[in-house]
C-alpha cells in the first residue's frame, strides 16, 4: 500500500500518528543529515505496521520532508486509518 508521510526531524519525541495536509505524521529525534532521518522513518513505520523494514520503501521523497512510502503486509489500511485518526505509536 502508498501513502504520505510528513516527517518531522529533530523532534524531541520519536512518534508516529496524526495528519498533516493529508499526510501520517512521523516524528523522529534523527536529523535530517546524510539520511538518518529517513532511515528512522522507515524504522518506526515497520515497527508500528507490524513488519519488516525490508517491507518499507520510499517510493518518493527520499530527500523530502515529504515522502510517498510503500509498505508491503497484511491490515496495513486499517492501522494508517487509524494512526492518521490521532492514534499515536511511539
């Protein structure tokens, strides 16, 4: 499934839910600095999906705040409903 993130860098939180201008919001405490913000992304999206980071992919964005992500697995629609509806995974 493809979706929209918005990331947040350099949060002082690592956390994953909310919408901003249609996008999931995912914070991280990673600086956006030689990628390590995007791999903390990628990180904590398999983690609150529930699969592997190899399952996770920046389909565009890869340099962006925002992001167009692919994840592979099972009841994958109905977690993103539920983290852009406010529910927060940290």
């Amino acid at each position: 499934m493809r979706f929209r993130v918005h990331v947040h860098p350099g949060s002082s939180r690592a956390e994953v839910g909310g919408e901003h201008d249609g996008a999931l919001v995912v914070r991280v405490k990673q600086r956006a600095i030689d990628g390590h913000a995007t791999e903390a992304v990628l990180a904590a999206l398999a983690q609150v999906f529930g699969v592997a980071k190899r399952d996770v992919h920046v389909v565009s964005g890869l340099a962006s705040r925002r992001k167009t992500v692919e994840i592979a697995g099972d009841h994958i629609e109905a977690r993103l409903d539920a983290l852009l509806q406010g529910d927060h995974a940290s």
